[in-house]
C-alpha cells in the first residue's frame, strides 16, 4: 500500500495540489467511501483494471493503440449498418 499511497501523491503534485490538499483528500472518510464505491462498481461492471473502454459493450482493457481502437469501432459500425465519416476527425 505505500507504493500505491507514493504514487498516488506523485501524480497529485504533479498535477499541481499542494501538500496539504493530498493529505486532506487522503484523509477525508466520504472521498475515501467514494473511491471503494467507484472500485465496487467497475468490478461489478466486469472492469478488471483502468484504463478501459467500452466499444459497443466490448470491453477493451489497457492502453490499446489508437489504430486498434479505431478498427474497432470502424467494424462496429459498420457490423451495425451505421453511417460513418469520411476522413479522421481526430487528426484535422
């Protein structure tokens, strides 16, 4: 549990909270009800571990390359009859 408790702090001063927010947010009961409901729920949603998404309620887990991502969607769609763009909306 330390590695966890130092990474999550790396992260958060990372991300510019100070010192004093961590420990607060660390230390604060409903935050922490919060977390253990949020956890609750992804392991009874079937989510093993982040990252994650869902394409169409297949599930894929990790850091799946972007080309991944897009066929899969793409066959998604395209399994579905939906209409699609032309062209990458996320490289214009």
């Amino acid at each position: 549990l330390g590695d966890v408790y130092k990474r999550q702090t790396e992260i958060a001063r990372a991300s510019g909270l100070s010192a004093a927010s961590i420990e607060a947010a660390l230390a604060d009961p409903d935050r922490i009800r919060q977390v253990k409901r949020d956890i609750d729920l992804a392991n009874a949603s079937g989510v093993p571990r982040a990252p994650g998404l869902f394409v169409n309620g297949l599930f894929v887990s990790g850091l799946a390359p972007y080309e991944d991502i897009r066929a899969l969607v793409t066959r998604e769609l395209d399994r579905r009859g939906a209409p699609r763009q032309t062209g990458d909306s996320a490289t214009q």
